[in-house]
C-alpha cells in the first residue's frame, strides 16, 4: 500500500462519550478502504470537564472563583441532563458535531457568576438575569487556517456561540429561578420569544496560535426593545486580546425562526 497517498476520510463513528473511546474512521486510499482507528482523549461530563480545564494552572483560578458556577454549554450538553420543564434541546449541529472532535474543539466548558448570590441583588435587564458567561475553549491543530493559527471564520463563530450561550442559559436560568421562587412567576422571561443573530463587528487584533486554550467571554450591553447588544472578547491565559465583537440579536415571536 502506498502510505505516500493521503487517504480521503469517507466515515468516522459516533460522538464519543468520554475519554479513552475508539474512534474509527473508513478512508479511501487509492482503490483500497481503509480502517483508522485511535484512542481519544475526550471528555464528556461535567466532572470530567472540570478536571481537564481545571488542570491548566489559570484556568483553575477561574473555575474557583467567588460564586462560580460551571456548566456544560448547550452545544454539548450531555442528553441526560435535565432541563427545566420548557426548555428545549439544542439543535446545534456545528460545535455539537462538526467541531467535536481531537483536531478541532475536543472541550469546551462554561461557566458564570451566580446572580442570586451578588450583593448587589436586583436584575434591572429582566429577563435576563446573568449579565456575563465565559467559554473556556480547547483549540486544536484542525482550526488553523494559515501557518499554525485558528482560521478567523471559527474565530467569529466562537464568539457568536459565547453570545447565543448567554441568552439561552439565561432562558434556563430565568426558568429554574421561578421554579424555586427566587424570581416571582409575573418577572419578564423567554416564554414567548426566540433571539437570532441581526450582526456582528468583529475585530481581530492579533494571530491566534493553535493548539491552545482560549476565554471566550460574552457580556450583556444594553436592552433595548426586541434588540438585545453584547460584547465578546476572546482572550488568552495572561489576558491578551485576541478578538473583539459588538453583537446585536433581536427577539423574535416563537414560530417565526
């Protein structure tokens, strides 16, 4: 077999559960199909996730911050964990499938403040009651677009995803507060709308190497009316500025997307 032939990918197996897994791959190599296979080194769980990140010195100082509640994003959230009643699944199929794999995004892990435990109380952007969310982000080899750093597309698609996870989780945080009565049942909430990205000014300020790990963080602006304006920011471990974003989504009627 002529191993100087690259072979084209033609089928890999199923998402992975964990760490440890096999994956296999079919190839076509020349006329022959070929059968690839390789132990992977992703995890899946909440717990798992932790451990990972949390064996990166600076990301461990993040995840042990004051109030600091982890969470697994909606792009990968594991299909046995439960949602408030309402809630729906996720139907990302880009970081969910696409992105999850050793050469990609193999771990992202997310994480907040939580709001019911700030002193200051009160949440004047109802319904939004989380005002900031961070993406911690495992950038692999397979994102890079041009000599060793992460293409610009994934770079604009990171910090849209950091966006929709804020206004998703906040529909499920906002949800479970009511449930347990730290909102009241009357507080403005997600019930009847569904947000969608209207635009994006994004700014690169420098080349992002891979493989590294990344901060990608959203933060709420303003309200104003059905707009909704955010800014991201992705960052490295000593806090360099790698992109910038303005975002604007608007809530839509549910029904109309």
């Amino acid at each position: 077999m002529d191993f100087c032939t690259s072979p084209t990918i033609i089928c890999r197996s199923n998402i992975l559960q964990g760490p440890g897994c096999v994956v296999k791959m079919y190839a076509s190599l020349g006329d022959k199909i070929v059968e690839v296979s390789y132990t992977s080194t992703r995890c899946s769980t909440m717990s798992t996730l932790v451990d990972y990140f949390s064996s990166t010195p600076w990301c461990a100082r993040l995840l042990q911050g004051p109030a600091i509640v982890p969470f697994l994003p909606v792009s990968r959230e594991d299909p046995s964990q439960e949602l408030p009643e309402g809630c729906p699944r996720s139907q990302d199929q880009f970081f969910k499938r696409v992105l999850y794999n050793d050469e990609a995004v193999p771990h992202i892990l997310g994480f907040y403040q939580d709001p019911f435990l700030d002193p200051a109380g009160g949440h004047p952007d109802l319904p939004f009651v989380i005002r900031s969310i961070s993406l911690l982000c495992d950038l692999r080899p397979g994102l890079s677009g041009f000599n060793g750093t992460v293409h610009g597309g994934f770079i604009g698609a990171a910090m849209d995803q950091a966006m929709g996870t804020l206004i998703y989780h906040n529909y499920v945080v906002n949800k479970d507060a009511k449930i347990k009565g730290l909102l009241p049942s009357s507080a403005a909430d997600f019930t009847r709308v569904v947000h969608a990205t209207a635009s994006m000014d994004v700014r690169y300020r420098r080349p992002l190497p891979s493989p590294q790990i990344v901060i990608v963080t959203a933060t709420l602006d303003r309200v104003e009316g059905r707009k909704t304006h955010l800014r991201v920011f992705v960052r490295g471990k000593e806090g360099e500025e790698y992109a910038s974003c303005h975002g604007t989504w608007v809530a839509l009627s549910r029904g109309k997307l």
